[in-house]
C-alpha cells in the first residue's frame, strides 16, 4: 500500500490587518512540517462571496484560484453566508419590504462549486448568527414558520451534487463554550445530518470542549457525519477515536488561528495504532474526495 497522505481539514487564507497567510505562505508551513493537502477557505468574518478590487486575498475567486494553481495541494472550500437570500426563503409574507430581490448566496454557491471547482462549503453559524438548524426560538409564530435559510442551501447542496457528479461535503463549525452554542451543537448539526443524509458533514471542533459526547453519539448513529479535531486536546482526539471509531476521525488545525504542528503532534500522540493514525491524518478525507 502507498504512503498515505497527510492532510489538514481546517485553514483559513486570509488578508486583515492583524493577520495574513497567503495560500504560498501556507503551503511554505505545509513543506516545513509534512503535510501534503489542506483544506482551506475564507476567513470567516472578513469573507466575500466575490474576490473584490480592494483586497485580492478574500473571496471566492482567489479561493478557486489557488486550488487551480497547487491541485495537488491545496483542497478548496466555499465560504456559505446564508442571509443572503431573498426574502422568499426568510419566510415573509407578501407585501413586507423587499430587502434582496435575488437569491444571491445560491447563484454564488453555483458559481462557486461549477465554474470555479470547490469541492466544500463550510458554515460557520456563530460568526454569521444563524441557527444551523433553522430552529430560531425568536420567530413570532410556530417553529414551522421560521426562515428556512440553511435548509435552502442544503437542498441545492444535493442537487448540485446530481449535477455535478460527485460529492461536496459541507463543514460546519461545532466548537461549544459560548453564547450561540446552540446555533451549532453537535445536537443542532446532527438533526441536519438526520436531514440530508447524502451529504457528509464534517464537524468542525467536535463539539469540544463541552459537548465531545454528544458529538460522538452523532457521529456513532449517522453514518454521513466526521468528527474533526481543531482546537481539542489529545485526550478528547483519543476518546473520538475510540468511542466513534478511526474512520469517522479526521485532522484539522484551524491554521493560521492555532498551530498546525501542535495538531499533527497531538494526533501522533493521541492515536497509537498505526492503521487509525493513518486514516485520521488523512486517508479519511482522501477516500472522501477520492485521491
């Protein structure tokens, strides 16, 4: 069997005044600590769904562009925004006003998986203030009624699936410890999963450090979910591997945020059978994207 690949499911490109890390930057640390392949996507505050003139370094575009440029490095992900609907999917009722005409983060999302070739999207409920679910306990009528703004995407998630003849796995950030844990719990993530069930999802912090059990009980019924370790601890990468198995693990850093190197040591350490570490370092994420 060849040497499988090492591969970090968790970075960020970005270009902000208190940070920078250019995809040559990072594939620079990737050659400086041995790892092959990165997922990487926008930063999530500062992102653009289109590359704009003021900032070359944010947006789609440039995203695509670097997955074009390092094939063989670089894995790239779409940043989903999903407020930026039209009123339609919000759910408000005729005759209110008319804030977005068109349905703008679905055309990107098209845009984004066809015409430039991401392979992800990546959620990150938190900093965009949305429940993953769609359960916001501040809708006036039933929760039926709430604004369906995730689910819309997910729906076209699985017809562009069809379309494009492979899958487009979705990573949702599921760290806890804060004010809107309840907008991306492992909980909340997995009824999506319940959901969607063609999808992969890829949960981002795994649920950690709060909600690691519910997080794996997740992963252990549903067969389309992967726990992914940025920011946990080697106790809590050893524990997922036991209790929800090595084929559901995958190895993430949140790179440039925290230390890729830390990672890859921690999982070394974490994961003492040879075979798991192989598929939690990146033999996971290879048979997904098929490499």
């Amino acid at each position: 069997m060849s040497k499988s690949p090492i591969i970090d499911a968790h970075n960020h490109l970005c270009a902000r005044p208190d940070m920078a890390l250019t995809a040559e930057m990072l594939i620079e640390r990737m050659d400086s600590i041995g790892i092959d392949k990165a997922i990487v996507f926008q930063e999530n505050a500062n992102m653009a769904f289109r590359t704009p003139d003021y900032n070359p370094y944010i947006g789609h575009d440039y995203i695509g562009a670097v997955q074009a440029r390092y094939p063989d490095r670089l894995i790239g992900f779409f940043t989903m925004n999903p407020w930026h609907q039209s009123t339609g999917v919000w759910g408000w009722k005729p005759g209110r006003c008319e804030l977005v005409k068109r349905n703008y983060a679905l055309e990107e999302l098209e845009r984004g998986i066809k015409d430039l070739k991401l392979k992800g999207v990546k959620f990150h409920p938190g900093v965009h203030f949305y429940a993953f679910n769609d359960s916001y306990s501040e809708s006036k009528g039933s929760i039926d009624d709430a604004p369906g703004i995730v689910a819309a995407v997910m729906k076209r998630i699985v017809e562009l699936q069809r379309e494009v003849g492979r899958r487009i796995p979705v990573l949702v950030h599921a760290a806890t410890g804060g004010m809107v844990d309840h907008f991306h719990s492992p909980e909340v993530v997995a009824d999506v999963a319940r959901r969607f069930p063609d999808v992969t999802f890829i949960m981002a912090h795994m649920g950690c450090p709060w909600h690691l059990a519910g997080a794996i009980r997740a992963a252990r019924e549903l067969p389309n979910i992967l726990l992914e370790t940025a920011a946990t601890d080697m106790l809590s990468i050893r524990k997922a591997v036991q209790d929800a198995g090595s084929d559901r693990v995958v190895m993430g850093s949140d790179f440039p945020f925290l230390s890729s190197e830390a990672m890859l040591e921690a999982v070394r350490i974490a994961v003492t059978n040879e075979e798991d570490r192989a598929k939690v370092m990146g033999r996971n994420l290879a048979l997904l994207f098929n490499d």
